[in-house]
C-alpha cells in the first residue's frame, strides 16, 4: 500500500508523446498526408508595392502557363473577404488596394506545387503607388494608427517626478522576430458532401480557422472541419495568420471541386506573415539616492502593419508587463499600435510581454550605473514586496511573490558575486576582449488577456480492453502538451502512461476552442481532461462498490490496479465487467479558469490567474574591434510549480532561453526603402544555431506549489522562459560599459548585432574622450 501511496504518473520526467516518431521521420505533418486522388496545389500572387491601387491585373499569362487549372481573385470569394482575428480589416486576397509587399492579390491552381508557384510569378499587375508608412516611429509621428491608443496610469507621476531628486530618461528601440517554425504555413481542404468542407491545417486555432473559412465559403461552421494532429512549430505565428492559408486553400476546393493543398515556400512564408511586433520606446523614470523607483512614464508604439489582427491584446499585455518584477507606485504608460505598410504583426511567444518588461530593465540597468551600483541590487530594492508594494499599476494583488527567494537562491547558486569580482579583474587587464555579467528576473502573468478565452474541453473514451484516448482542444506544436495531458489522464485513471493516446485536434470533436497560447495550454485543457476522466473514475468507483463491496470514496485507482473492498483487480477487468453492466465509459469534461475579470477601458482588473517566476544570470565575452560575442555561461531558475513533466519543461526553459536571445542579439528584421523585407531567408535572417549556445548550460526548476488550483499545482512553461535571455543582452551591455569604467550608459538597442556593438562601444570611447 505504501508503493500505491507513492504511485504517481503526473510530476515524472516523460519522454514526448511523439519523441520516436519524430527522431525516425515517421510523424505526419499536414504535408505529409497522403494525398487524395486529383488533388491539385496552390499558391498565392504577392504585391510588388507597399502601398498602391491597382485597376487590373493581367492573368492571361498565368492561366496558360503549364498544368494552371484556376486562377482566382477576390471577386471569387463566394462569403466574406477577411481573416482577421478581431478587426475586419484583413483581406483574404486585396481587392484594389495593396498595403505591404508581399500581400496577396490571386490565388493559382495547378497540378503540381512547382507549376503553381512558377505560374503565380507571371502576373502583370498596373499599380498606383501611394505614400508608405514603414516604421513605427513615422506612424506616431503621422498618427497612423491600427486601433486607439491605450492609456493606464496608477497615483500621481507628475507629483512623484517633482519629488524625485534623480531622473533618468531616453528613448531604446526593440525589434520584431520572425517565428520561423520548422514547417512553414499549409492548409489541405477537401471538399465533402452537401457543402461539407474538410480543413487539415497547421494552426494553433482549430476553431478560428473553422470560423474563417466559414465565413469565407459563406456557409455555417458545421459545414466546416479542421483537424491538426501536430504542427512543427508555431510561437504564435499560427494563432491568426494560418486563417489566410486555411480560406484560400478552402475557397480553391469549391471552386474546383477538387481536393487542394497550399503550402507555403519559406521565402514566401515569411513576405507574407506577421512577426513579433517591434517597439519603440520614450521612458523617463525619477528615482531616489539608493535606486528606488518613484515615478515612470513610458510611450510605447509598436509597428502593427496594416491590419489590426492581435496588435491590440499584444500592447495591452506589454502594458501589464512593463513593472515586470518591480512595485511602481506611480506610473503613466502609454501603448500604441501604429499602422504601417508592412506585413500585419501577430502573436509570438511572450504576446507583448517581452516588449513590455525588457523597457523597465532597461531602465533599472541604467540607474544602477548612474549610481555606480551593482544592478542586481536595484532591482532587488525595487521587488515587488511580500505583505506592501504588492498591488500591479492594474490593480492585481500578488499573492505568490516568490522573487526574493528564487532570485537569493540563484545568486548563491550561481556564484554571482564571486564572478563579478572575477569579471572585473579580467577586464581590467584586457583591453580588446570585455566580459559582462548579468542577473535579470522574470514574473509573467498567466492567462488570455481576453476573459472569455480561458476556458477548455476535452472527451475521454475508455475502452473495453482497458486503453484510454483523450481528445482536448488544444494543439501540439512540439512543446509536449499532449504528453502532459495524456499523463493527468493516466493520473486520474490510476494507469500506466502507455496505455494512454491523444488523437488530432478536431473540431468536429471538441468545439468552440481557445488558440493554444498565452501559455495556457496544460493549464486549460489538462484541467478539462482531468475534468473528463473524474466523471469515469466516479462511475468505475460506484460500480466497484457495488460489487466488491465498501465505500465508493474509498475505492482507489493506481498502479494499473483497482483496490477496493480488501481487493485488487487489474483496471482493465473492472473496465470490461462495467461494459457488461452497461456503465458509460466515456466522458466529456470541461474547464474555465475562475476570477478573472478585465476593464479594457480603465485597464484594470485580475487579467491573470498566477505569475510564473524565474531568473537568469548569463556571461558573455565581446570582442570590441569586431563587435562580435559569445555567451560563456548560463544559469537559469524557473518557477513551473509542481512541475507536470520536469524533463519537457527543463526543454521549454531551454528552448525558449535560446529563442529570446536569438530576438535580443542576432535576428535582425529588415525592409529596404521600398518596404520589402529583405531578411526573408535563412540565408539573410539569422536564427541562433547550435553553435550560438553556451557551453555551460545550467538550467533547474524552483521548488514551489502553485497558490492557484492550476492542474496538480504546475505554472505554465511556455512564454515566460523567454524572458530569461533579458541576462544576455545586459551582460553585452555590461562588456561595453566596462570599455567607459562602468560610468557611461551605451545606447544599445536590440537585437543587438554586431553592428549595434561597435556603434554602442564608438559612443562609450567618444563620451570617456
């Protein structure tokens, strides 16, 4: 009985559910479905212009270039012509307008992926050019913008700044990442019967697309099926933006009456989809002598494209981020989301909140060398505190801070202060290579801005043999919800994870779902499964009562084994004898998160349901004659609560570190003059490689419970890690301040190149001159 007391599948490192499918090359993506007999491929004909009409297009060369069976414009669209999220304001295909290079204007159908790329190349297309709006910055100063600018301010700042006896102010821009997952954007419709239309499509939103393609053929959503097994990647970049590829390659099969798969070329991929927004920043902040913040006000504009899609939920949780970990008691912040011609920024991992937290570190950074402090130091004198300067600028009490203790525990762990006397001593004796060193804490707030997304279901089918198969409504993008899913199900069920399986999502199957994002994902639809597998425990429970005798509370599931009334018996053979006595052995379940509630027009509320910590320290080596870096070291400590599965989410903390930086130092987006992104490859965008990982690679879990009934106590894993990498970009910061002795503030913004390196070490060398 002690073994079943300590019987446990939940909180136990699990190999991902598809591990050996994806290590023999044997799990199905989208494109890898086989296909239907006359299938037929698709692409998309993209706008030369940033911004211009155009009357007419000749096509006549598209559709007689080789194996073009349709060729199809807005006109063709038999519904509505938009997928966007929120706004109506994003077109399937443009219809007279063009508002970024790279937006799509026709749609080809052709025999073969090659024809229709080949054949959507030939168009003729007479434009009127109109003036372009391509930065953030000339969208505020043309108040172009996508939807209202936003506003939250907290006590007095104009009063708090008068009494501040130090200000600091300046301005920093952050750019915007490409998601670059490992498979691109595809959809395969296939048309059924009676108007039946069914969508295999790599999306993080089933029901979203379900919508839109609905929308689009002019038809109800129970016309419309979207299933997606697994996806090769999304961090947001198929939350929204897979809607385009969903309709165009549904609208192609009604018209043709034939199967139709579009996918995506990566060159196109990236033309025509959204990134991480990027920001610019104006911030000014008082602060006293020791390094307390007493007043901030930032302006923040994000470049948002030309379209609204999530720009709005995105600034708004950059505005709830910007305290990060610090108590700011009057604060003035302003978001906007400026309208330019280019690609229509989206969700990526983090949604806003990096953007919002890395300006208040930026600043803290900043008042600790004005002050000739250790930075680490002022961010812990401006923590949020335990039982005082706990209420958030939009009115949530915390109530888990663990910051202090998580941040102690790394400093000591890491030998912080030893290294940083180290690091001192190195730097003074080297005059070409600097080493920086720095800590950078995280809370991130967990849950969909939006309320009414917090909620989850999933069905539960026991079968007579005793295997198990969960259906939820979230995705599998590679981050192992399935595996954690699968593993409350075994859980609650008292089985093996083995006998366990999760099948495709699947509108069809669960309806009205939430996109798989804002790290919620276990959290929701574990809870709803867990929800669905109690309800047949229950009725297992009062069966086996019933039989062998004794309380049904009692009866207790573990191990593969049913133990009641003094016995066991295999779970199987309780599950076979419940059939023959006609006991339902499948159960739907349902979750929605409690408590929250959101004011978008005061921006106040409880937006979260709990904040995951964390903290990193990292060390970095530049070379100031070239510019060029290296990360040395990592230490890195993360609050998952009681972690579902510490072996997948240690993958996440490491996966997101490497990401985050990749934002922060080496992916430069860039569009030249004309508006083209010019960084739409691999070969000119540069994503972190094995080689860009630190050697020392410490990575470990904090010990910690959740506060919140979240699923057995766990903290998402998803976003918040992303933050972490905030250590890399200051620790280079740090290396070019050492060149100054520490006492001059290198105006480094991000991603923090090569280039942006020497600029910030000429600045530093012309201010100590």
């Amino acid at each position: 009985m002690k073994q079943m007391d300590a019987w446990a599948e939940v909180g136990r490192a699990r190999k991902h559910e598809s591990a050996e499918l994806h290590v023999r090359g044997q799990a199905t993506y989208t494109d890898d479905i086989a296909e239907l007999a006359g299938t037929l491929h698709a692409a998309l004909g993209l706008s030369a212009r940033a911004h211009a009409r155009f009357n007419t297009i000749d096509l006549e060369p598209v559709r007689a270039s080789r194996g073009v069976v349709a060729v199809l414009t807005a006109s063709d669209i038999p519904g509505i012509n938009d997928c966007g999220p929120i706004v109506h304001d994003d077109p399937i295909l443009a219809d007279g307008l063009v508002q970024y290079v790279g937006q799509p204007l026709f749609i080809v159908v052709a025999d073969s992926h090659d024809n229709a790329r080949r054949a959507a190349r030939l168009a003729v297309v007479d434009y009127d050019d109109l003036p372009a709006i391509l930065t953030p910055q000339a969208a505020r100063a043309a108040a172009s913008y996508v939807l209202p600018p936003m506003r939250l301010a907290r006590g007095d700042a104009a009063q708090a700044f008068a009494r501040a006896p130090h200000t600091v102010k300046g301005e920093l821009h952050v750019g915007g990442q490409e998601q670059f997952y490992l498979e691109g954007q595809v959809a395969y419709a296939i048309p059924g019967e009676d108007r039946g239309m069914h969508v295999y499509c790599s999306t993080q939103h089933p029901s979203e697309m379900q919508h839109v393609v609905a929308h689009a053929l002019g038809l109800h959503s129970h016309h419309v099926t979207v299933e997606c097994r697994r996806m090769g990647g999304g961090f947001g970049g198929k939350e929204s933006q897979s809607a385009l590829w969903a309709a165009a390659a549904a609208i192609a099969a009604v018209r043709t009456g034939r199967p139709v798969k579009l996918r995506a070329d990566r060159d196109d991929d990236m033309l025509v989809t959204g990134k991480r927004h990027c920001f610019h920043y104006e911030y000014e902040v008082g602060y006293d002598i020791e390094g307390r913040i007493l007043a901030a006000r930032v302006d923040m504009v994000s470049r948002a494209g030309y379209s609204a899609d999530l720009s709005g939920p995105v600034a708004t949780r950059a505005v709830c981020h910007f305290d990060n970990a610090y108590y700011l008691s009057d604060v003035e912040i302003r978001a906007a989301c400026g309208k330019t011609n280019t690609q229509s920024n989206t969700a990526f991992r983090g949604f806003g909140g990096p953007q919002g937290a890395i300006a208040i570190e930026y600043v803290i950074d900043e008042i600790a060398r004005n002050l000739g402090r250790d930075a680490l130091d002022i961010r812990r004198l401006n923590f949020y505190g335990k039982d005082e300067r706990k209420t958030t600028p939009y009115g949530q009490e915390i109530v888990d801070n663990v910051i202090h203790e998580l941040v102690a525990e790394l400093e000591t762990g890491s030998d912080y202060r030893a290294r940083r006397a180290a690091l001192d001593d190195y730097n003074r004796s080297s005059p070409v290579l600097k080493k920086g060193l720095a800590l950078t804490p995280v809370k991130f707030g967990i849950a969909f801005n939006v309320t009414h997304l917090n909620q989850a279901g999933a069905l539960v089918h026991v079968y007579v043999d005793g295997s198990i198969l969960v259906n939820h409504g979230g995705t599998e993008m590679g981050q192992g919800i399935n595996t954690k899913v699968m593993q409350v199900v075994a859980h609650e069920l008292g089985v093996e994870l083995g006998r366990v399986r999760a099948t495709a999502t699947d509108t069809s199957k669960v309806a009205n779902t939430s996109a798989t994002a804002a790290s919620t994902g276990a959290d929701l639809n574990g809870k709803a499964a867990q929800d669905a597998a109690r309800k047949i425990r229950a009725r297992l429970a009062d069966f086996a009562a019933s039989q062998y005798g004794g309380d049904a509370a009692e009866v207790r599931f573990a191990a593969g084994s049913v133990f009641v009334g003094g016995l066991s018996l295999p779970f199987e053979e309780l599950v076979a004898k419940a059939y023959l006595a006609r006991v339902q052995l499948w159960s739907d379940g349902f979750y929605a998160t409690p408590g929250l509630h959101w004011d978008p027009k005061t921006m106040t509320g409880r937006p979260f349901s709990y904040f995951a910590y964390g903290a990193a320290v990292s060390e970095v080596v530049v070379d100031t004659l070239t510019g060029e870096w290296k990360l040395l070291r990592v230490d890195a400590l993360y609050d998952a609560g009681r972690s579902l599965n510490p072996a997948i989410d240690i993958g996440q903390v490491e996966g997101g570190f490497i990401q985050g930086m990749g934002w922060l130092t080496t992916e430069e987006l860039w569009w030249n003059p004309a508006g083209k992104l010019m960084t739409h490859a691999p070969s000119t965008y540069k994503i972190p490689a094995v080689s860009d990982c630190p050697e020392d690679f410490r990575v470990r879990l904090f010990d910690n419970a959740n506060v919140e009934d979240s699923i057995h106590r766990s903290k998402a894993v998803g976003e918040p890690p992303l933050l972490l990498p905030f250590s890399v970009f200051f620790a280079i910061r740090d290396a070019i301040s050492s060149v100054g002795g520490h006492r001059i503030n290198p105006p480094l913004n991000a991603p923090a190149t090569c280039e942006e390196i020497l600029d910030a070490i000429a600045f530093v060398e012309a201010a100590r001159a």
